[in-house]
C-alpha cells in the first residue's frame, strides 16, 4: 500500500544574512578582545578625580611651557619694579587683597612692586623642570641598578643594595643644603638659574634613585623565576635579550607609577631648598623663594604667601591624585 511520495526528513537551512546576525543581539555577537592599555585607559577613565588631577597636571606644564606668551599677554616682565603700586609708608600694595587688579592678576610683590601673576609662571616653569629632570634621571638610575642587582645577583645585589640602604639612611637634605651652597652659581657657559637647575636636578636625582631601585629590585627578583623567563632561556635567549624583551615589558608599569608619584615630592624638596637659600638663587622666580619672601612681610600683606603656598599645593595634590589613579589603573588585580 502506497503511502504517496516520501517526505524529506532534512530540509536545506538558509545561510544567515546579515539582517538575522543583528537579530541575535549582543549576547551572541564575537566577543572583542582587549589589550593591557585599553583595559588601563579604560579603568582610568572612570576615575574623575584621576582625570581632574591629569588635567591639572596637563594645564601646569602648558602654563610652564608657555609662560614667556603668558608674562607678555597677562603680567608684566619678571625684573620689573612698579613703586607705584606700593605704600612707601609701610611697604605693601595700595589696592586690597594684594594689590590684585586687571593689571595685576594675582597682586604685586611687596617693598619692590613685583608682578606676582609672572613670577609664579615662571616659578612653574622651574618646579616643574627640576621636578620632571630630576625624576627622569632618577628613574634611569633606579632602572639601571635595580634590574642589574635584580637579575645578575650574587655580588652585584649585595654591593647596589648596601649602597642603595647607605643613600636611604644618608640626610639628603642636610648634604644637599652643603653641597648646593658651595657650588657656584654659574658654570658651563648658562646663567645663575639654568646653572642652579642643573645642579638641583643632579643632586636630588642622585639621592632619589635607590626608592625606585630598590622597588624594581625586588620585581625582578620575582619575574626572573617565572615561566616565561625559563621558557625563553630554554629557547637559547641570552640574557640581554630576556632583560629588554622580557622584564623591562613587565617592569613598565611599576616604573611609571612611581615616577608619577617621584615628581611632587621633587617639587616640595626644590620648594624647601629655595625657601632655606640654597636652591633658585634670586631675583630669579621659585615657589619656595617667593615663600622665604614673605615670611617678613605675612602678617601685613598675608596674599602674597597664600599665593605660592596655594600653588604648590595644588600643583603637587594634582601629582598625587593622577598617580594614585594611574597605579590602581595598572593594577592587574584590581577589579
């Protein structure tokens, strides 16, 4: 008995358009995958108060950079003397709140009439160049010694760590006040301040290194022993090769964060040699020097001490605040 023509058991199934792979939604869609910086740059971005004092930070080296424009667009020059501006009874500004006025934006300086808005944006310039300098270099030494007692060990970690325990007990302050002082004050052909910066940017480099060195020290001593450090060896690498292609990479993060974090305590140790004598020799503008100013003249004219002090405190919270943001962003076990 015939049943009629056989049924298909399979049926052909269309090839999905493009309009069927939208109508899947997201949930079915291939998954992108994401490098290290993005996930960093990603963390980061949700950090506002990361992201505020990176603006911060970005407006303080623009207004560093560019603080001659500024002088001759907003102040007035750094050298120049306004008497008008001063009571020559007792020696401080005419107008209120520290002879601030559209001229003068921040006030003038007392006893000399001084434009502070341009000795403040030069005493940025300053800061900032010591502070980056002597972190840059800082961090190079810190590299260099703490991957060399790191990696090769032996006599090599035993010699760069007693030298670094002989520099962190070392008074860094009290050397460095001995051996700004004796040093003179223009050499190589510069001026007093560029001549002064090289010498602060040499001296405070030299004692911050052992903070990173001993830091990337103890990183390497933990990478070294890890599989793709073995993996590598096995493979015939030699050990210039694991250093640059296969700690260093691994070093980065570490590396940057603390000298994001290096710079503002560089700006406070420039500020304290300024403000005791011995740092930016004067009349060449520095937050610290402008601080030493005003310690006679605080009580009757009290804005030209808060305008420098409120400087350095913003300029090295903005440091702080980017550099804590920054390592929680590079922390590969934050969530």
């Amino acid at each position: 008995m015939s049943l009629g023509p056989k049924a298909s058991i399979s049926e052909e199934t269309p090839a999905p358009t493009a309009d069927a792979a939208e109508e899947r939604g997201p949930a079915e869609k291939a998954i992108a995958g994401r490098s290290l910086k993005q996930i960093a740059w990603r963390r980061l971005k949700k950090d506002r108060v990361a992201i505020g004092g990176g603006v911060v930070v970005i407006f303080l080296i623009v207004v560093a950079i560019l603080a001659p424009v500024l002088t001759k667009l907003f102040g007035h020059p750094i050298d120049e003397y306004h008497i008008d501006q001063i009571d020559v009874t007792f020696g401080t500004p005419l107008k209120p709140w520290g002879g601030i006025s559209s001229d003068f934006l921040l006030g003038v300086e007392p006893t000399s009439g001084r434009d502070v808005f341009s000795r403040i944006v030069y005493g940025a310039q300053t800061s900032l160049t010591v502070a980056f300098l002597s972190a840059f270099f800082s961090t190079f030494l810190g590299v260099l010694f703490g991957t060399a007692a790191g990696f090769l060990g032996g006599w090599i970690d035993s010699v760069v760590s007693r030298v670094m325990d002989f520099l962190l007990a070392f008074p860094q302050l009290l050397f460095s006040i001995a051996l700004v002082s004796v040093l003179p004050q223009s050499f190589l052909g510069m001026d007093s301040r560029w001549s002064r910066i090289l010498v602060l940017v040499v001296v405070i480099g030299f004692f911050g290194w052992p903070y990173i060195g001993r830091i990337v020290r103890g990183q390497t001593l933990s990478l070294r022993e890890r599989e793709f450090v073995e993996a590598a060896r096995s493979m015939g690498a030699r050990s210039p090769r694991i250093l640059f292609r296969e700690l260093l990479p691994n070093l980065a993060a570490p590396i940057l964060v603390y000298a994001t974090l290096i710079i503002p305590q560089n700006i406070l140790t420039e500020a304290a040699l300024s403000f005791l004598g011995v740092g930016i020799p004067p009349p060449n503008p520095s937050w610290g020097g402008m601080l030493s100013d005003a310690v006679s003249t605080y009580s009757i004219d009290p804005m030209y001490m808060i305008i420098p002090g409120a400087t350095i405190f913003i300029t090295v919270l903005a440091f702080n605040l980017f550099g804590d943001g920054l390592r929680d962003a590079l922390d590969p076990k934050a969530r």
